[in-house]
C-alpha cells in the first residue's frame, strides 16, 4: 500500500449498478479504492435475503496519488467521470473516508441511509449565501433548473421569486 500523505479520495461517478465491478477493477489496476456498502433484507414472496447496497449509490471513492492514477482510475470500464462543484474537483478528506468506514464496518449500527437535503415543497429554509442571506422562505415549487421557486413573506406580501438551490444549506424548524 501507498504512503497515502500525498494523495487525495476524490469521488468518482460510476454507470448504474456498476459500483462493485468498478471498484473491483480499480483494485485490479492497483489503485486504492472504497466502496461504502450497507447489509439490507430484501423480502420476497417465498424468501429473504441478505444483499450488501452502495451507501452512495453510483459513486465509488479512489485515492490518487498521481495525474497517472487520475487517469487511470477514469479509464475503468463503467467509470463515468469525476464528481465536481463547479471547477473544484470533490475530494474527501481522510477523517471523514475513515468516519464512513467505521460506520459501515460496525455491526451494532443498523439501518443507514444517506440524506443530501433535498428541497421538498412546504419545507421553510432559511437562505444562507447570496443577496438575500438570512432570509426565511417556504419553498412552493422545485424545478428541474436547479433553481427554486420560494415564497418571502415580508411586508404581508408574497414575493415569488426563482432562487438557486445551492444558497439554501440548512433548514429551520417550523
């Protein structure tokens, strides 16, 4: 195994249902991989069985350590691209791929799921960044645009205005 101080997890997007093979064939190419998996029952009719499902489903986590790695890792059958934000490459920090490793590997935790906040109708946020930060709102519409419709009560008037997503990072309790 590599000294992993130089490199960086970064996030690869992966074709449905092929994170277990992608993950297999990083290994094969000796690249450092993870695979985030949940045990679940899935119930039948006539049975029950134990199958093991990607906690992030289409991502597979690869350690790079070099541009040749970054590569590499990309040209895997089923490998799509890198996840970004933006310019910015996601990259996950060594503390949180050891925090989901723990979570997973623990057999007393039970029932995981991942939850990445999405917009529903009737929630209330609160905007974080942009020219309206800190301003309450309930949401009234979700579009395909990345981009939502909110309700601003101020005034005792309605104002409907079309908002990008990402300014709103955390709920607020009703």
């Amino acid at each position: 195994m590599s000294d992993q101080k130089s490199g960086k997890w970064h996030v690869i997007y992966v074709k449905s249902r092929y994170e277990k093979k992608v993950h297999k064939y990083l290994k094969e190419k000796n690249l450092i991989s993870f695979l985030p998996v949940t045990k679940s029952i899935r119930k039948w009719s006539d049975r029950k069985k134990v199958v093991f499902k990607p906690l992030f489903p289409s991502y597979v986590f690869v350690y790079i350590n070099t541009s040749l790695d970054f590569h590499k890792a990309l040209s895997v059958k089923g490998a799509c691209c890198y996840i970004r934000f933006g310019k910015e490459y996601a990259i996950v920090s060594d503390k949180e791929i050891n925090q989901i490793k723990i979570l997973v590997e623990d057999d007393n935790i039970s029932d995981i799921s991942t939850n990445n906040h999405n917009l529903k109708v009737g929630d209330t946020r609160q905007i974080e960044s942009g020219p309206l930060s800190g301003l309450e709102c309930e949401i009234l519409k979700v579009g395909n645009s990345n981009s939502i419709k909110v309700k601003l009560d101020s005034l005792q008037q309605s104002i409907i205005a079309s908002v990008p997503s990402c300014y709103f990072n955390c709920s607020i309790e009703s």
